[in-house]
C-alpha cells in the first residue's frame, strides 16, 4: 500500500471494470449471431428455405434450436456482465 492505494494500484479497479464490460459485449454479440445463425438452420432443417444442401434435413431441424438456447444464454450473460459495471 502507497499513499492508501492498493497494492494493485489505483487502475486495477477501472481495468476490471473494463475487462467485464468487454466480455459482456463480446458475449452479447456471440449470443446474437448464435441466435440469428440456429434460427436460419432451424427453418433450413425444416425445408422452409430451398436451395441449400441443409434443406430438408432433419439434423439442422435439431441442431438449430440448440444454438438458438446457447445464443440465449450467451445473451443473457452478456446482459448480466454488463449490468454489473
């Protein structure tokens, strides 16, 4: 400790604050495109878009709502992390 400043110095604090607001960003944008990119899939896998070797296809029908609840959770951290500065 210096002149009462933490050992870590005076910016530890603002840095952290940085780092929080930089990840929540940065999972909110993952979140987004998770969300938009399984719903694309979803209803490729359902057949609802043509012209794609997705079309049709039972697997992009499964995979496609799993992402959309990652892209969820992903954006529900982000939110979080950056209601915490």
């Amino acid at each position: 400790m210096v002149n009462g400043a933490p050992a870590g110095g005076p910016t530890t604090g603002g840095r952290r604050q940085r780092e929080t607001a930089m990840s929540g960003w940065f999972r909110l944008t993952l979140g987004l495109l998770a969300v938009v990119v399984g719903a694309v899939w979803t209803v490729q896998g359902l057949g609802y878009v043509e012209g794609s070797v997705m079309t049709g296809q039972r697997i992009w029908a499964i995979l496609g709502p799993a992402l959309v609840l990652v892209g969820l959770a992903l954006l529900w951290l982000g939110i979080r992390a950056r209601s915490q500065r």
